[in-house]
C-alpha cells in the first residue's frame, strides 16, 4: 500500500515537472486559443437567428421565433439546386485534386536536379497563395468578350465568332473546376511529396532488383505508402463537402445572373440571402444545415475508416 502511494507520488511529481517544461509552449498557445474562442465558438450562440424571424429592432435574442419556417423556405425554393451544386462540384474537385496531386508529387519527386525540383516545388505552390480576387481578373482577361485573348487571339483569327462567356452557363462547370484544380492542386502536393519522400528507398531498391517497372513500383509501393495521407486529405475535405470557396463561385463568374445555376451553392447562397431583406434568418439556417451535415459526414467517414483500418482513423 505504501508502495503504491509512493509510486503515484512520483507520478504526480514526474508530471508536474513535464508541465513547467512546457508552459512557454503553452503560453505561446494561448492567444491562439483566445482567438479561436472569441471568432468560432462565442458566435455560435447566435445560430438561434436560424430558428427566428429576425428583426433589426429586436435584435437576435428579441426576434420573435418560427420553429422551422426558414428551413422550410430553403428546402422548398433553394434546397435542391445549392445542395446539387455544391455537392457534385466538391465531389469533382476532391477526385480530381487528389488524382492531380498525387500525378504531381510523383512526376516532381522522380527529377533527379534539386534546383529544378525546388522550382517545380515552388512554381505549383504559387496558384495556390495567389488571392482568389486577382484569379478572377486572370480568368476575366482569358474570357472577356471584347478584350479577352481566347475571343481575340483564338477564335477570331480561326473565323469563328466569339463567345459570351459569362452568359453561357454551360461552359463554366469545366472552367470552375480548371480554376479550382489550378489554384487548389498545390497545396495537396506538397504535402504528397513529403509522404513519397518519406518511403524507405529499400523499397524501391528492391523493387528493381526484382525487375519492377517505373509503373509497378508506382502502384505497388508508392501509391500504398500514400494511402494514410489520401485518407486524411479526403477526410479533411469531406469536412468541407458542404461548402464552397466563395470566392471561386462569386468572384471568377464575376456575379453573373445567367449563371446562377451552375454557381450558385450554399455559400453563395447565404451572401445573397445576407444581403436580401429578411434573409438573415434562411441564411443562418443554411448555414447550420451545412455545418451539421458536414460534421456528420466527417463522423461517418472516420468511423468508417477505423472499421476498415483503425490505424488510418483520425480519433
């Protein structure tokens, strides 16, 4: 018995000690948490708007409230268009990035000259830390109608006529998506690159010992090493499944009417709704169904995944 309070003694010491090692770190953690705090979690309270008709005189907690009226509104008119939107651009978009960055990471790995592949490192990582507002201004001197360099310099010497291009809704389904790849596929390199740099070169050594192929070896070692960080990425972006870059959908389309129906999406939506009168309150209430369904997909996926491989699984 006095063993064993002896024992849990030196515990609570060796653990008090290891706390004090690390209080600069925490105190260095610290506003971050504070920030973290005060901008997402003490606005949650205001998610009531979404179960209100909200005044401006009463405020948010005066506002008299409708149970579910603005969720009625949003699944009757809206619903069906922003949830087919956003779901089947952000099922494109995680495919297809994945696909890209991984074809990315391997080509950008296999150049045996450092300088060139820092550079290649460095030349895809750029789209991605280039605001979405000057990514509308590129996109707009490609399409413009009078100025635009496909208009003129492509079609117009070809002999064909030019193109409106923001008031044809179906073109821009493939160019969103070239956008969102272009900007978007750097960042998931990267973070492939590390995973292949990662992998024990015996591998690969004996690999071609055994006369692996170039491609075998891709699909045999590499492709089955990156396999926890595909999980996490498509984790991650299953978070987000529900929401879109409001940028690439308001700003490159330039906020054309006619085309509405390939970019509106739930956060679209719930600016426009912001800026209508009495929308408040249906945008709140899409913006809670879209964080719930979110939450629940990224639940859904990781039990999943702890099914199928417990180790791979995020919690």
């Amino acid at each position: 018995m006095v063993t064993g309070l002896k024992k849990n003694k030196k515990k609570e010491k060796l653990t008090w000690v290891q706390f004090k090692q690390y209080i600069p770190l925490y105190l260095m953690l610290l506003p971050a948490l504070i920030y973290l705090f005060i901008n997402n979690y003490i606005p949650m309270t205001g998610i009531v708007v979404a179960f209100k008709k909200y005044s401006k005189k009463k405020g948010i907690y005066g506002s008299d409230w409708n149970g579910l009226e603005n969720f009625e509104y949003l699944f009757k008119n809206d619903a069906g268009l922003i949830i087919r939107n956003t779901l089947l651009y952000n099922i494109v978009f995680i495919v297809l990035g994945m696909v890209v960055g991984v074809t990315l990471a391997i080509l950008i790995t296999d150049v045996l000259s450092k300088r060139l592949k820092k550079l290649y490192q460095s030349a895809i990582m750029l789209p991605f830390l280039i605001s979405i507002v000057i990514v509308s201004y590129i996109v707009f001197a490609f399409l413009s109608v009078e100025n635009g360099m496909i208009n003129n310099s492509l079609l117009k010497p070809l002999g064909l006529s030019p193109v409106q291009w923001y008031a044809e809704p179906k073109y821009w389904p493939f160019i969103l998506t070239f956008v969102n790849i272009w900007k978007g596929c750097g960042y998931g390199t990267l973070i492939y690159i590390a995973g292949i740099v990662g992998i024990d070169p015996s591998f690969y050594e004996a690999a071609r010992l055994d006369g692996a192929t170039r491609w075998q070896q891709i699909t045999k070692i590499t492709i089955p090493c990156l396999v926890p960080s595909l999980i996490t990425m498509t984790m991650l972006s299953l978070g987000r499944i529900f929401a879109s870059d409001f940028g690439l959908f308001y700003q490159v389309p330039q906020n054309s009417g006619a085309l509405f129906s390939v970019t509106q999406t739930i956060d679209t939506y719930v600016y426009r709704a912001l800026i209508s009168s009495g929308g408040i309150g249906r945008s709140a209430a899409a913006g809670f169904f879209q964080s719930v369904v979110g939450f629940a997909l990224v639940m859904g996926a990781n039990a999943l995944v702890r099914k199928i491989s417990r180790e791979n699984a995020m919690f």
